[in-house]
C-alpha cells in the first residue's frame, strides 16, 4: 500500500496591533532614514561636483586621483565600504559613531556614482555655446553657471534623482553597524514582539511609499524648473 501523507495547514494569524503600536518609533525611523539619504546626498553632490571639475579640467595627477576613487567605489559592495570606514578605520586611531561612519560612507558612494552622471552632463554641453558665452565678455563662473550647469542639470537630473533614491533604500544596510534608522527600528522590534512578518510588511511597505513619493516629487520639480526647450 502506498504511504499517505497528511498535509500540514499552517496556520498564521496577523498580528499587525503591536507593530502599528509602535508608530512613534517607526515614524522616528522614517525621519532618520530620509534626513541620512539627503545629507548624504547634498554633500556628496559637493564631492561629485568637484570630481567631475577635475576630470574635465584638472591636472593629470588629479585626474588619476578621482579615476582610483571612482573604480574603487564602484566595484567594491557598499556593504564593504561600510565595514571599512566603521571597523578598519579605528586601527589607526579615527574611530566614529556609527551614525557618522554611515553618513561618510553613503557620501563617498554617492560621490563616486555622481561624478560621471555630472561629467556626462558636463561633456554634453557643446563646445559653441561655452565659446559664444566667452565671446560676450561672460566670467567663467558666469559660463558655468548660465551656459554649463543649467542645461547639464537638465540632461542629468533624471540619473541623479534615481541615484538618490537607490541610495536611500541602500541605507538600509546600516542597521548593520548599529546606526538608527528605519530598519533599525524594525530589527529592535521584531526582537520585541516576535511579529517578524508583521514588521517587515509594514517596513517594505514604508521604503516603497517613500520611493514612489519622492519619485513624484522630482518629476514635479523638473516640470516646474527643468522642463524648457533646448536651444541649440
């Protein structure tokens, strides 16, 4: 006779009470990771602006310089360069708060990525334009800013704005080394309550609202600000 097996039912009940309980804190987690992905984001648009400046117009040496960074960076996982600046760091006597050594290492990504977004846009601007800007007695930060940043920004604000959103979801890999932020807070709760798949929803619910957010908040900006023709 042939063996019969039983099929087990698994029940599980939801239990989303004790995780919507703790909205203050799933709310604090939310600021957090939303104000780490911006300060990280404004000052490594800092750092990518000059890197691309000085592969377009620095010296050789500075160029090999920013070339070593950006092929380091971007073919080596965050996950490491976090590791790196929190753990390695300290052997040699800089040590951070987990918090710092976070916003450090998604600056220093974000800054690598964005340097050849801006210096596509950069090399993008035909040579005619910044020649005509010069023959009309223009300064060269008057060329960059009317001739060069502006219909750059228009060309690259879409890379960008998807590399910000990239990066913020990337921050969740902080939780790692013990720095707040949203699933930092889930980790804490979970640990709390024992509602692993509760939690979880709700904090992949949160991630995807903030992206699709943001998201339609960058299309409107660029419709507001960016979105003129082109007179070439």
């Amino acid at each position: 006779m042939a063996a019969v097996r039983s099929a087990k039912t698994v029940n599980y009940t939801f239990q989303f009470g004790a995780v919507f309980a703790a909205w203050p804190l799933l709310l604090q987690g939310t600021w957090i990771t939303i104000r780490l992905s911006l300060s990280a984001t404004l000052i490594g648009l800092a750092v990518a602006i000059f890197c691309a400046w000085g592969k377009t117009s620095g010296r050789a040496w500075l160029r090999f310089v920013i070339n070593v960074y950006i092929e380091l960076i971007r073919n080596t996982p965050f996950l490491v360069q976090l590791f790196f600046f929190f753990f390695a760091l300290p052997a040699i006597g800089l040590r951070w708060s987990p918090q710092t050594a976070a916003l450090v290492a998604m600056t220093v990504n974000l800054g690598a990525y964005a340097t050849e977004i801006i210096r596509a846009g950069i090399e993008s601007i035909p040579k005619g334009q910044i020649e005509a800007g010069r023959a009309l007695n223009l300064k060269p930060w008057e060329i960059f800013r009317f001739v060069i940043i502006k219909p750059a920004l228009k060309a690259i604000y879409p890379a960008l704005t998807s590399q910000f959103i990239l990066l913020m979801l990337s921050s969740a890999v902080v939780s790692v080394i013990s720095a707040d932020d949203l699933t930092s807070v889930a980790s804490n709760l979970q640990s709390q309550t024992f509602r692993s798949f509760e939690i979880y929803i709700v904090v992949a619910t949160i991630y995807l609202v903030l992206a699709l957010v943001f998201s339609a908040l960058f299309k409107l900006v660029y419709r507001r600000t960016l979105n003129y023709p082109d007179r070439r």
